[in-house]
C-alpha cells in the first residue's frame, strides 16, 4: 500500500486506493461518515490524507458487515468528539459485533443446508441416479 504525501491525493486516487468509487466518498462526507474535513486545493479539488483512507476503509468494513450508515454517522461524530466518550464507542461495537455474530451463525446453516445438497447431488450423480431427484411437476 502506497502512503500518502504531504499535499494528499485527489479524489479519483482515493477511489481507486479505497476500492470505493468517486461517488461513494462524496456521500460519505456528505453524510458525516468522515472523522476529518477533507483538504482542498486553492482550486476547491479534495486532497485526500492518509488517515481520509484510513477512515473510509473502516466505513467499508463496517458497511459490508451490514453496519446502518446512522450507526456508523454515530460511531464518527463519537470519534470526532475526541476522549471521554470510549464506553458508549464500545458499546456501538459491541452491539454491531453482536449482530454480526447473529448473520454469521444464519450463513452457516445456510452454508450447511448448501453443503448437503451438493453431497446429495454428487452422491446420485456417481450412483448413476441423479433423475430420481425431486423436481416439481408442471
């Protein structure tokens, strides 16, 4: 991973460094989801820092485990506010990990659901009876 220099990185770079597009980083400034206010040229272009890319990586990480955007505006105004707050930022985790442990343990019973069906598929196909599967009746 390349650092950011001095003067930052514009913000097709950012998109192409944080694998979120032009668009998804304008909304999440927009939406509050962004701890620091992103530099700007004289010319009014976003230079983007180091921990600008930081941020927006935990924002994706957080959002593909299905983290709400209020939750995680939340988590950033509680980042913004500075120290004194780290009970109420644990607790955001805390819960949101809670849920995730909750989505993870549904996959894996579809996984296993998923995972038997394959079996019973190969299992036929080697017996050579693999027209005997249910198939609904028109």
């Amino acid at each position: 991973m390349l650092e950011v220099n001095n003067r930052g990185i514009s913000i097709a770079e950012a998109a192409e460094r944080t694998g979120v597009s032009v668009h998804t980083l304008r909304y999440y400034e927009r939406a509050g989801l962004v701890v620091t206010t992103v530099d700007r040229t004289a010319g009014g272009r976003r230079r983007y820092q180091q921990l600008d890319l930081d941020w927006i990586r935990i924002c994706t990480r957080f959002r593909a485990t299905g983290m709400p955007i209020r939750t995680i505006r939340k988590y950033a105004e509680l980042v913004r506010a500075g120290r004194g707050n780290e009970k109420d930022r644990l607790e955001l985790l805390e819960s949101h990990r809670s849920d995730v442990l909750t989505q993870l343990a549904e996959l894996q019973e579809s996984l296993e659901l998923i995972d038997h069906k394959i079996d019973v598929y190969r299992g036929r196909l080697e017996a050579g009876d693999a027209d005997q599967l249910w198939a609904p009746r028109a």
